[in-house]
C-alpha cells in the first residue's frame, strides 16, 4: 500500500490564492478550507487509503526561540490565517488524520510519520506531496517520493541531485550555505546555490568542509572568499542547518494504521460539509464508505 503524506499548510496557501473568496452562512471566509477538503476527498475517490495531513496549528514553533528572523505568522492574511482551524475541523469531520503542529512545524510533521511509515514492510511507498524543497531531504531511493501534486511529479534521490546539485542528505547543509527566504534565513555572504552544491557533492556535510582553500580537494571560483566567509561564520551556518533540519520524531502517528481513512461519524460530516457551503461532500464520503464497505 501507499501512504500518503500531505502538507496541508501548503495546500491552504495555494488554495487561497487561487480561487475565489467565498464566505459561508455564519460569515466565515472558507473558500480555501473547502478547496482544500475537496482536493483530500478526491485522493480517497483516487484510490488512497492511508492519508495524513500536515498543518501549522501554531504558525510559530520552537525554531523561533532559536533565531528571531524566523518565519512566523506576521504578514499572513487575516482570512486565510482564520482557516487553519476551519480546515482541521473539518477534514477531521471527514474522517481524515490530521497532524496539527503546535511545537513543531508541519515539516516536521511530515518527516517524523515518513518515518514511521518507512519502517513499516506493509508499505510499499511513502508519497509526501508538497513541492517544499525542505522536505527533498526525507526523500529515500525506493521508499520515500516527494510528490509535486500540481504537476503530478514524483521527486526520487536523481531528481533531489538534478535539481539542487546535492543528495538528500545534503540538503539542509545546502540550505544553510544558500539561506531560505521562505523561512527566513538569509546563508552565508557570497555562497551560491551553484557553488554551494559543488563543495557539498564532495564534503557532503559543513563539517567536512576545510576552513582553508588551500586544503579544499576540489576546484571551486572563488573558493579563497567562499572558505574565509565559512570560516568566519561557521557558527552562523550550523545554526542554520539547524534550523533547516526537519525533526522527525515530533509527536504525529503511532503507526501506519492512525492514517487508515475509515467511515466518518454522518452527523459531523454533515456539518462539516454545511460549514463549507458544499453538501455534495457528505455525500461523496458516504458513496467512498459504501464503496469500501461492500
């Protein structure tokens, strides 16, 4: 079987900037919530079994106490920040197995029930959509795929190496060098994504980097200034990795099993459905109920 992994943060942004706003009875802004529980419904209509889904509860998490230029929920709109917990509700009215992150981040969330997943024989693939560059570090050859809904991609070890230079394990060292503006840190002065892949595909780690040039094994332009910054700012870059280090035993699933989508209680799917101005939700899920019962 499949286990399905999704970043649920993600696909409440995307929603939200591309459809419509739309407000329900109670005067709620929904149109993203309900974009996303149906996109959810139609995995199950598609096949999928096992499906957890990812999300920011608390936008900030304990990374902010590491470096105060971290993303937090400042700049959000107001109406799409209302919908994360719209959107919890909901797809757990759906029957859905929803990792809401408190401490932690839905990164986080995604790469610890990877991990559980991976270490179960029953699964035969383990598929975390999201196109987050930071979770191509979890991608493992013949087990674990980043998967690129949008563009129906699946994301294995090569493509990690053909788009960003560097193996997943490599990735948050890559990240540290390069910075992420998405986050909110910024890298080290003058390292490049193309640089920064070169040096990493040899030393693989920031630790096996040499401080001096003149020791570097590999040919790199301007290695002289690249080795100086590094050296004068190495704590700066292992404070970065740190942050772009995906934890993977935050608190999400026990086993694979918590992610089995089973037959949701009719009434709070009514409600969820009602609450989303979409009733033909309720009545998708009885038909995917029936279906899997017979």
């Amino acid at each position: 079987m499949d286990v399905l992994l999704v970043d649920g943060t993600y696909e409440l942004f995307r929603h939200h900037f591309a459809v419509p706003s739309r407000v329900n009875d109670a005067g709620e802004e929904i149109a993203a919530a309900r974009g996303v529980c149906v996109s959810m419904v139609s995995l199950l209509e598609n096949g999928a079994s096992h499906v957890g889904i990812a999300t920011d509860h608390v936008v900030e998490s304990f990374r902010n106490d590491l470096y105060p230029g971290y993303k937090d929920g400042s700049g959000i709109d107001p109406d799409l920040l209302a919908q994360f917990p719209i959107l919890e509700e909901c797809l757990e009215a759906l029957g859905f197995s929803v990792m809401a992150m408190v401490e932690h981040e839905a990164d986080d969330a995604l790469a610890s029930a990877a991990a559980v997943a991976a270490a179960d024989p029953s699964v035969d693939r383990i598929l975390i959509a999201t196109p987050d560059k930071d979770l191509a570090q979890c991608v493992v050859a013949g087990r674990v795929w980043q998967w690129d809904r949008r563009k129906d991609l699946l994301i294995g070890p090569d493509e990690v190496v053909e788009k960003y230079g560097v193996e997943p394990a490599s990735i948050p060292d890559w990240l540290a060098l390069v910075g992420d503006t998405a986050d909110g840190f910024p890298g080290l002065p003058g390292w490049g994504a193309k640089s920064a892949a070169t040096v990493l595909r040899h030393y693989r780690h920031l630790e096996a980097i040499p401080d001096a040039p003149g020791q570097w094994e590999i040919t790199v332009r301007g290695a002289a200034k690249l080795a100086a910054t590094l050296a004068e700012q190495r704590a700066d870059a292992e404070l970065y990795r740190h942050l772009a280090t995906l934890v993977t035993d935050a608190p999400t699933i026990s086993s694979v099993a918590d992610l089995r989508w089973t037959r949701p209680d009719e009434a709070f799917v009514d409600a969820a459905a009602a609450r989303l101005g979409d009733p033909r939700l309720a009545d998708r899920t009885r038909r995917l109920a029936a279906h899997r019962a017979s």
